[in-house]
C-alpha cells in the first residue's frame, strides 16, 4: 500500500456517508415535518388512500430525505402498501415518469409501450393496495408537462402524491381544476439553523470519520461557513477530511476550512441563484448590466424590460419582498439606508 492509501484511511473511515446519495439513516431535527408528512400517509396503515402533500424550501433542507424516510417507514417491504420514488428532474414527462415507476417497480414492460399501456400495467402491479408516489424536483419539468404528470397520476387508484420543489409556485401554477383536486397539504422547510447543522454534521462525522480526527469547534467552523443547507455542509466536511489526509494530517485542518470556505460560499451562490424565480433571474440580471443603481431605477428598468416581452411585471411591495430575498440568498447587495432620490443603493455579488 502507498504512502497515500495509507495516510487516507486516518480520517475517513466511510467516505460513502459522506455522499449525497448513500445515507439512509434517520433525519435529524426535522420532527415536525416528518409527523405531518407521517399524518398524510397514515390512513395507509387502514388499506385507505393518503393525503397529498407538498414539500417545499430552500436546497439542502432535508426535504428529499425526510419524504423518503417516512415512506419507506410506512411502506416497509413486503407491506400491504406500495410506495414509489421518481425524480421528475431525470423523468420530464408524463410517458418519462410512468416508465420510472416501472423501473422502480421492477415490472417488466418493454420501453415503447405507449402510455395507456404503461399506466395498466403500474394499477396491475399496485394490486389496488394503498400507494404514494414521491414526484422530487416537480418544479423542473415544464408546467404543461407537470401538469400532465400529476394530472395522470391522480387517476391512480387509492394513490396519493407527494410533491417536492424549492417553492409553492409550480403548483400554484397548475390549472385551477387539477389544483383543486391535488389540494396537498403544505409542509415547509426552513433553512437549518447553524445548531442543527452542527448536530447534523456531528452526526456524520461520527459515522464516517476516524474518533479523535475530529473536534466540535472543527464542525462550528464548517456549519458558519455552509449556511442553512445540509448537503453543502456535508460537501465542505468531506472537502476539508479529504484535503486534510492529503497533507498527512491526522485531524481536520482549520486553517484547510478557512481555505475552503470562500471558494464554498461561491459554488452555494450559484446554487442559490439556480433556485430562483423567473422575475427574481430578471431583476439579478437587469442589476448585473450595470455597476451599482438605485432601486427606483433598478425597478423603472425592470418595468421596461417587461413591458417589451409582454410579461406581467410584480407588484411594487413584490418588488421590494424580492429584493430583500436577493439579499438574503447572497447573490444582490443592498444599502442599509436609501440614498435620496434614487432609494437604496442596489449591487450584484457575483455568483
Ligand atoms: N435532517 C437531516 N439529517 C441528516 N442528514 C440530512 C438532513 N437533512 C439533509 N441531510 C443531508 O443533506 C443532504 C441534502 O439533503 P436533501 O437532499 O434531503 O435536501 P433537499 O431539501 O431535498 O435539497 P434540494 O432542494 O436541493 O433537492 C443529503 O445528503 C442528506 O443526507
Ligand atoms: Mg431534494
């Protein structure tokens, strides 16, 4: 063995914990949502349909990975109750996710069986027994399409959806009739708060890293650093574990997070400027063309800019709500105090 294989098995012990797919455990402190979630499938341990919900919040905060602990909780296999995962970022279409179900279901269906076929053979396999269906990243696919999806999928049989997405908005988008029908129950997911972060990441630290490689100011530091998201924490951990056994060294590094942490905090504004809305992007942009400008200009250009593509531009305190969202995800720059007559001074913080 090399001096680096070596050197590399001191601080992580299971490096697969520390990736975003493999971790299977319990969430942490995300009690509340899981009982609603629970809430909504329970009438499944009846043989009755469940509830329909939606899952929504910033990335990282747990939302994938609370849904489908619940489910596989409720839908244990070998149960009377089947529960499916789909992640309509990879199945984009209603044709798309009813293969994905398929697949997750391990029925045998050559793939260009048309649709009717495909959504018979899915009620065959659910054997009219209870069912949930996860929809993750609902709001990627575009809004006719969505609406064809969860339009589809509500003629299942006794089968309720839970829908995921960063925001309330692809919903609320859909036709008022197709609305009404999913009618899901609102589950939120605020941003953790940095000591659930720590204890998140403590966590993992246990399970993934050598004892003693490891100290709770080391994970203090990560948690300042990472924000309210989960995944990003956890990235920056394996990041600063790995660079650490790299150097030789035996415990994490402080002076590797601080290395770590700007360049971190650029690749979470990206993710931050990816989750935004269509109005949010353009107000970003507009502000990008220019050095700093003032809000009543800043949203005298906005109305322009609408007015020359037909859209219907937001409302002045929706405006001013976006602003302060921009703010606070990093990606604009905003002066504490207006400056006459212009009002307050307005700068991109490049992504
Ligand atoms: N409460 C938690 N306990 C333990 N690990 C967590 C918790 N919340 C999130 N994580 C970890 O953080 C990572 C991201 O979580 P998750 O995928 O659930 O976020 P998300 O809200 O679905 O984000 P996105 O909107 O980007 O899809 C995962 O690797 C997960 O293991
Ligand atoms: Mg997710």
């Amino acid at each position: 063995m090399s001096d680096i294989e070596t050197s590399q098995e001191r601080i992580i012990c299971n490096g697969r914990l520390l990736s975003d797919e493999n971790f299977d455990g319990e969430p942490l402190g995300r009690e509340t949502q899981m009982a609603r979630l629970r809430a909504c499938l329970h009438p499944m341990l009846r043989g009755e349909e469940p509830m329909n919900a939606s899952l929504y919040g910033p990335p990282g905060t747990g939302k994938t990975t609370v849904a489908r602990w619940v489910m596989d909780d409720v839908c244990a296999s070998g149960s009377q109750r089947i529960g499916v995962y789909v992640n309509c970022w990879q199945h984009r279409t209603l044709y798309s996710v009813l293969q994905g179900i398929i697949d997750e279901l391990k029925v045998l269906v050559s793939e260009a069986q048309d649709t009717n076929f495909k959504f018979g053979r899915i009620k065959q396999a659910f054997r009219d027994k209870p069912a949930v269906i996860i929809l993750d990243e609902i709001d990627r696919p575009m809004p006719s399409q969505r609406e064809e999806i969860i339009y589809g999928l509500l003629n299942l049989p006794r089968t309720g959806l839970i829908c995921i997405g960063n925001s309330t908005r692809a919903l609320a988008m859909l036709d008022e009739r197709v609305r009404s029908r999913l009618n899901p129950i609102l589950i939120e997911f605020l941003e953790y708060s940095m000591s659930e972060i720590e204890k998140i990441l403590a966590d993992r630290a246990r399970q993934a890293l050598t004892p003693r490689t490891w100290a709770p100011d080391h994970l203090k530091s990560i948690a300042s650093a990472a924000g309210g998201d989960a995944r990003a924490a956890i990235q920056m951990l394996r990041r600063v574990a790995a660079a650490a056994e790299m150097k030789g060294g035996e415990t994490l590094d402080t002076q590797l997070i601080d290395l770590y942490s700007p360049q971190h905090q650029a690749i979470q504004r990206w993710s931050r400027f990816e989750a935004l809305s269509e109005h949010e992007k353009i107000i970003w942009e507009l502000a990008a063309q220019r050095g700093p400008l003032g809000t009543t200009e800043l949203r005298r250009r906005y109305g322009e800019y609408c007015r020359g593509r037909e859209l219907q531009p937001i409302a002045k305190r929706t405006f001013s709500k976006y602003l302060s969202r921009l703010s606070s995800a990093g990606v604009l720059r905003i002066s504490a105090r207006p400056m006459t007559p212009g009002g307050r001074m307005v700068q991109v913080e490049q992504p």
